[in-house]
C-alpha cells in the first residue's frame, strides 16, 4: 500500500460517510474510555474522530476537546451528534494529521489520542511524531489500534501486515523527549465477524505520559 492509496483520501471517506446509517457504533471506545477515565481532564485533541463518539465522550467526561478528520462529511454527522450542552467544550476542525505541520505557537494539549489510524510504517511513524509534539509536558497520549495477531484470526483485516503495529512498535517511535510508560498492552475483546462468527481479537493500547 502507498500513500496515494484511495483509502487515504477525503473523497473515499466522504463517500462511505454519505449514506443513511451510521459507520460505527456511535459508543466510545471502551480502551479510550478505561485509559481516559484515569486522567484529570484538561485540553484534548482527538486525531481520525469520525463521527464523534470518542470526541462527545470526552466533552461529556469533563474535557474541552478538538476533534478533528479530514472528511467533511463525517464532521457534519459529528456535529448533528453533538449534545447542545457541550457546544462550549467541543469543536470540530477539519484537518488531514498526514500533512499537518504544528508549528510552535500552536497549542499544546493534555491528552492526545487516536485509535485505528493505520498507515504504511513509514508514513505512521511522521504522523504519530507530529501528534506526540502537540502532548503538554505531563499529559499523555493515548494511542489505540488493530493488533498484528488480528491477521491470525477470522476477523477480516487487509492482508498487509506493515499497517499494523504493537504498543512496543509505538514506543520506539516516540520523538526523543522524556515519556513514562502507563499502559503498554494487547487488549482482548470479542468481536463479531460479519458471518457472524464470534472471534477474540485484540486491540494494540499505548499510553504513555511525557515527563519534560
């Protein structure tokens, strides 16, 4: 796979955001939720957010978060998602994290995360860096993704084994500043394949704090 690949474009993701139901289960991601949930809330950005549930999650929790995609159309169901409640906690910012460049009066935010953003390694390793720079000194960053033992079971997942990564992938990765390790797993979870076979599959947890 290269970075030219449709997958990685706006377009391709407008088009499946385009269509009457929702993409995704509209609930939080229960590893965000379980890493999240330890955290004093502060400032957070959220790197992939679809169609918001991690995003609302953290409003809701006490966060004053940033959700950004590079898909206008999942942002617009983001926002008809959006509690009016939580409009001064929330904002939804159109952005494609692979080109994203911060530059030093940028803000930098309490928490970080993304979950299943996979790319080439190449291609991985500059986009995490970039997100691993905008984490204030003692906040975190939480990533979460599809683990390489997924390519071992029922569960469909494209058969290209470099878009995969392990939190000790994620770890090498880091920018060379001071980070402390908090969670550093394989999650299992049950899942259901769409013949509707009941599989274990695992998801790859990183979250780590920066210390200076």
């Amino acid at each position: 796979m290269s970075d030219t690949d449709p997958r990685y474009e706006a377009t391709f993701w407008d088009q499946r955001y385009n269509q009457p139901n929702p993409l995704w289960s509209g609930q939080p991601n229960p590893a965000l939720v379980e890493e999240a949930t330890a955290l004093a809330p502060g400032t957070a950005l959220e790197a992939g957010c679809g169609e918001g549930a991690d995003t609302i999650w953290l409003a809701q929790a006490g966060w004053h978060v940033t959700g950004t995609d590079f898909s206008a159309q999942a942002l617009a169901r983001a926002a008809d998602h959006t509690p009016t409640a939580l409009a001064g906690r929330l904002t939804w910012q159109q952005a494609d994290i692979r080109t994203w460049t911060p530059d030093d009066g940028a803000p930098r935010y309490d928490l970080v995360t993304a979950s299943f953003l996979h790319f080439p390694s190449s291609l991985r390793r500059a986009v995490f860096a970039a997100l691993a720079s905008r984490v204030a000194r003692e906040g975190h960053l939480v990533i979460i993704g599809h683990h390489p033992s997924d390519l071992d079971t029922a569960m469909p997942r494209p058969p290209e084994p470099d878009i995969f990564y392990t939190a000790d992938d994620l770890i090498d990765d880091l920018p060379t500043i001071a980070w402390k390790a908090v969670t550093r797993t394989a999650r299992p979870r049950t899942a259901t394949t769409p013949d509707g076979r009941q599989v274990t599959i695992h998801d790859t947890v990183l979250t780590v704090q920066r210390t200076r």
